[in-house]
C-alpha cells in the first residue's frame, strides 16, 4: 500500500507541478469562431494569457470547473483563451464543425476566444512535452510562446491557487 500511495502521491505533484524547462508553445494559425485569423503565440489577447485545451466533445465541462472557478470573463480581466483540438482529419467538416460550435457559443466575445485547431493533437503536445488526448491541459502562456505553468484536468482548489500565483507573478 505505501508504493501505492507514493505513486499516487508522485502523479499528483506531477499534474500540478510548473511544466518543463524550455517548454514553448508551437506556432498555430487558425480562425476564432468569429471568422477572425490568430497566429499563436504571438496572436495570444494578453501577456501572460490563460490557454485551455481540450482534445474531445465531452472535455468541455472541464474547461468549465476553471472558468467558473477563476470567474473568467471574456469582457473584462485575466485573458484566456480555449483551443479545441480536433484533429487534421476533421477538416473537410470544419464548416459543420464550427457552425456547431457557434450554435453553443452565442456571446461574440467568447467566440471570439475559442480558436479551433485542426491538427493531430502531436502538433500541440510533442512541443509542450503532454502525450495523449485524455484531459484537458491548463497553461499559461506568454505572447513569445513561452509556457510558464501548466497543468492537467479539472479545476481543483489547490490547481486554481496555483495558477492565480502564477499567473500574478507572470504580469
């Protein structure tokens, strides 16, 4: 049971623990939901800026524990952004793909922040060292792409106190 317990122990630190060394976020350009074109990192709304990934549908509800628990606003305060990532295979619905989306996200604004990227998500993991597809990643990112905290999954009251702490120290 005590190897047990520090693995999970060691897991857990790992989630939460500031990303690698030299970790920088890769060069993306795609359109918001608005139609509008970014050129990521550069194209980020803020320095330091708030990035969510997500790679699945039913990944949306995770984003969510962080916006509610950080009372994100896409009107006012700390800049963020969501990146859905849906993979180089779903371009040819990218019209279908996005419209849906739009019909989800009515307010501009939040629009405006969802940039879907149609890319494997290797294009987005490899450079910030994350393997796989099954959580969300939580990042924060400056606007030369370098990645100064990241984590893994929903939003947990020691993750959000993380972040905030990072976040300050980043402005």
């Amino acid at each position: 049971m005590t190897g047990i317990f520090r693995a999970a122990l060691v897991i857990a630190l790992f989630w939460t623990m500031p990303v690698q060394a030299n970790a920088v976020f890769p060069t993306l350009s795609f359109e918001d939901l608005n139609g509008d074109m970014h050129v990521l990192p550069k194209g980020l709304p803020g320095d330091p800026t708030i990035v969510f990934i997500a790679y699945k549908r039913n990944q949306q509800p995770a984003v969510n524990t962080w916006i509610n628990a950080l009372g994100l606003d896409p009107n006012r305060g700390a800049e963020f952004v969501e990146l859905p990532v849906v993979g180089a295979n779903a371009k040819f619905m990218k019209s279908f793909i996005d419209n849906g989306m739009r019909s989800g996200i009515v307010d501009p604004a939040l629009r405006a922040r969802t940039i879907t990227i149609y890319e494997n998500a290797s294009v987005v993991n490899r450079p910030l060292g994350f393997a796989g597809r099954d959580e969300i990643r939580v990042l924060i990112v400056s606007q030369n792409g370098d990645v100064l905290w990241s984590t893994s999954g929903s939003a947990t009251e020691t993750a959000v106190k993380d972040l905030q702490a990072a976040f300050t120290a980043a402005q």
